[in-house]
C-alpha cells in the first residue's frame, strides 16, 4: 500500500485507527515493549493523550487575537499559563502510572518516541503529498 493510500482516506475514523497503529508500532520499536508492557502501557497512555487533547481544545481561542479586548487577550494568555502547569501534572501523574507497568529507562525513552512518531509521520505525509501531485502533473503517461 502506499504512502498515499495510507494517509488519504476520507474517513476521520479509519485515519484515526490507521494513526494509532503507527504509533504502536513506532513506540514499540523505539521503547522495545514486550506484549505485558503494552498491555499496561496503551490504557494510560491514551488516557495521557485525551486528557492533553481535551485541555488543549480548551485553549483554543475563540476568536482572532485582533478581534479580542484586552481583557480577552489577557484571560488567553492566562488559560495558556494554567494549561502548561496542568500539562506538566498530566506528565507527573503518567509518570507515576507508569512507573507500575514499565522500567524507568523506557518511561524516560517516551519523549524520543514521541519525536521519532511525529517526525516519521511527516516524513508519511511529506511523501504522500508528494506522489499525489505527481499524479496529478499534467502530461504524465499513465
């Protein structure tokens, strides 16, 4: 299947499945999970990832920045402030819950496997882009 094929599908649900199953398989490689330590592993981690999805969506301003009062721009500067302290709790309390399931040198391994997902993707999607146009270049024998 290629690239494009992969990541070109309407469908947000099946996008969805196919995201999290490349993430399975970039933190299993770059962690090294044994089949326990996943199954302990997946639950709180895609806790940790809704959780910081919903409190990022809460910060998400309502309006454009020139359109705000100041009062407004102060109030979104300050839900950031609350947002980053709260986001370092949701890494503390990962981290406690992880510490059952998996040895500290892996815990300490996720920020790298995190980088190594989001940067492989976009190399995915960087390459997607790519054949898609290269289809869609006239002239091209077929």
């Amino acid at each position: 299947m290629s690239g494009f094929a992969l990541w070109a599908q309407p469908d947000p649900d099946s996008r969805d499945e196919r995201l999290q199953t490349y993430r399975v398989a970039i933190f299993t490689e770059v962690l090294r999970l044994t089949s326990e330590e996943a199954q302990g592993f997946w639950p709180i981690y895609n806790e940790y990832l809704d959780n910081r999805s919903r409190m990022q969506d809460e910060l998400k301003a309502r309006k454009q920045l020139d359109a705000m009062s100041d009062k407004e721009v102060e109030d979104q500067i300050q839900r950031h402030f609350e947002l980053r302290q709260r986001d370092l709790a949701l890494e503390k309390d990962l981290y406690d819950k992880l510490r059952k399931v998996l040895p500290l040198r892996k815990i300490a391994k996720i920020p790298h496997a995190e980088r190594e997902f989001r940067e492989r993707l976009l190399i995915k999607l960087q390459d997607a882009r790519k054949n898609r146009q290269e289809r869609l270049r006239p002239g091209r024998n077929r």
